[in-house]
C-alpha cells in the first residue's frame, strides 16, 4: 500500500496482483479468493488509485473451469464496493487461453467489470481480438511473457512487434479503454503517433507497465498528459513471475537483487 501511494502521488494509476499460480487443490484457490478480498478492502481504506489483476489459475482453473470462474465472479462482485471495481484476468500459458477467455465471458455475463489480456505473439490472437472487439471488452495488450513453441506462437520479435501494433491500433480504434501493455520505447512511440493522427484522446486508452521497469519513461508519459498504470506484484510466491522477467532481460535479475540488496 505504501509503494501504491508513491506511485499515487506520482500521478500513476495501479493494478496489483497477488503473486501465484497452478494451484491444485480447491483450499488454497480459496485463500487466494480470500486475500483479493482482503487486498480490495485494503485498497478501499487506504484510498488508493489501484485495482486489482488476478490469474484464473491461481483462482482453481486447474481444478475445475466452473470453480475459477465462480471464484473470480466473487472478486468482481467484492470489487464493486472499490470506486475502481475493475478486476484485470492475467493471460497465462497457451494450454489455458481458451479456458480463460472462456472464464471472462462467462463472469462478464453477469459483471461488466472485468477484462481479458490477449498476448500478441500467439498466432489465435488475431481473431479471439475481433471476439473480444465484438463484445466490447476492455482489454490489455501484451507481447506475451511464456516460453511458448512455433507452432502456436511468433518467436521473432519484429513479428511479435508488428502483430502486437496492428492489434493496438485495432484496439485503440475501435476498443473499450484499452491498455497498451509494454516498455518498448518503439511501440511507446508508434502508439503515440497513431493516437495523434486519429486525434484520440488521450484518456480513452492507458500505457501499462510493470513496477520497477523504466520508471522515468513511466513518469514520463505521465507528465506528456497520458494515463499510466503500474502492474504491481506481492506476496511470497514470486519464483513464476521472477523467471518470466528474467527470461525477457537478463538485466532484470540486477535489478532484482539491487532491490533485495537496497532493503
Ligand atoms: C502491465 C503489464 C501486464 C502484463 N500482463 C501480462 C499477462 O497477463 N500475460 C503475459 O503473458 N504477459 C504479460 N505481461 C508481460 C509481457 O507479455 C511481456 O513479456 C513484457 O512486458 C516484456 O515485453 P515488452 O513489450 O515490455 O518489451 P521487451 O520485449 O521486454 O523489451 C523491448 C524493449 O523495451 C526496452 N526495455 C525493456 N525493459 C527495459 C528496462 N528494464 N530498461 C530499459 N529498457 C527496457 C528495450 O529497449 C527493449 O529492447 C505484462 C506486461 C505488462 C507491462
């Protein structure tokens, strides 16, 4: 809450996520289910500008699709006490996009206040965007942060990067608040200069980033008038989330342990 505060007074908005998971059994999906709840009243009482983002694996999806989707139903209605009720549902591995996207439109149903995330490098993306486009979803934008094969995804980063602006434009055209998801400084730019050229405004979309990663570029975009909100991780589970960031930048674990030094 403290970090969330700074970043508050920075002007950026927040979005935090309780680190985890794969859980198997159906007890632990419910602590999980249990500390949102306790993080949305947080939230609540400490009057900060965040809301929350979850994974439906963390939520029970691998023990069963009707128990996740039940589980993140009572997020989004506990959430609606928040003045930000929107609960972000993560993309994870390709195994579970179709559950996922599944699990959102069923939630959605009866609680607008949730959205999905697409990844641009998986190659269905492009068409679960005009599903998602159709229903009016408000929807996050990412490159996409699993080890995934050919076959279902784009493993070079020039396509990745095409894929993921033409969606972006899609999105910001023709979308629901979008969040365009990245620290790429070229997207950044090219997201901005589309925006320009369509005179979009620039409260009808938000950059999203992840806390830690190119602060300045952060404050920034604040500073040019855009909305920003920070992606922010906690909790003890941290080994899943640590490894995918490594994996994009092997300076990130510099900057991890410099944080761990720091404290
Ligand atoms: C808010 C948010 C939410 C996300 N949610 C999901 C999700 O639900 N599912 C999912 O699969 N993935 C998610 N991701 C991760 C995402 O898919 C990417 O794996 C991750 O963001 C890295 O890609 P990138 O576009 O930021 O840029 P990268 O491809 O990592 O980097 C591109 C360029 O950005 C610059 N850059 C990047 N990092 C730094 C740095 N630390 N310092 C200086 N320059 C830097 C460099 O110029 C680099 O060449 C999320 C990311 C964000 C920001």
């Amino acid at each position: 809450m403290d970090a969330i505060e700074t970043l508050n007074a920075a002007g950026l908005n927040a979005t935090l996520d309780f680190l985890g998971e794969d859980v198997r059994e159906r007890d632990e999906a419910l602590r999980v289910r249990d500390e949102y709840f306790r993080l949305l009243e947080a939230i609540r009482s400490r009057g900060v500008r965040s809301n929350v983002s979850l994974k439906v694996t963390a939520m029970g999806l691998l023990a069963s699709e009707e128990f996740a989707a039940e589980n993140v139903a009572a997020i989004a209605v506990e959430a609606q006490k928040n003045a930000d009720p929107f609960v972000r549902i993560d993309m994870e591995g390709s195994a579970v996009v179709a559950a996922t996207l599944g699990i959102f439109e069923r939630v959605r149903a009866a609680h607008t206040n949730v959205g999905p995330v697409l990844q641009a490098y998986l190659k269905r993306t492009p068409a679960d965007l005009e599903q998602m486009l159709a229903l009016g979803a408000r929807v996050r934008l990412c490159k996409g942060a699993y080890g995934e094969s050919a076959e279902v995804a784009h493993t070079s980063m020039p396509v990745i990067r095409s894929a993921y602006l033409r969606m972006a434009e899609a999105l910001l055209s023709r979308g629901n608040y979008p969040a365009i998801a990245t620290h790429d400084g070229r997207i950044i730019e090219a997201v901005k200069a589309y925006v320009a050229e369509r005179a979009i405004a620039r409260d009808a979309f938000e950059f999203q980033m992840l806390y830690g990663v190119r602060p300045e570029l952060q404050r920034r975009l604040v500073s040019d008038g855009f909305r920003v909100r920070i992606y922010v991780p906690y909790g003890t589970h941290w080994a899943g989330y640590f490894y995918r960031r490594i994996m994009e930048r092997r300076e990130n674990a510099l900057f991890a342990l410099g944080s761990l030094v720091r404290k």
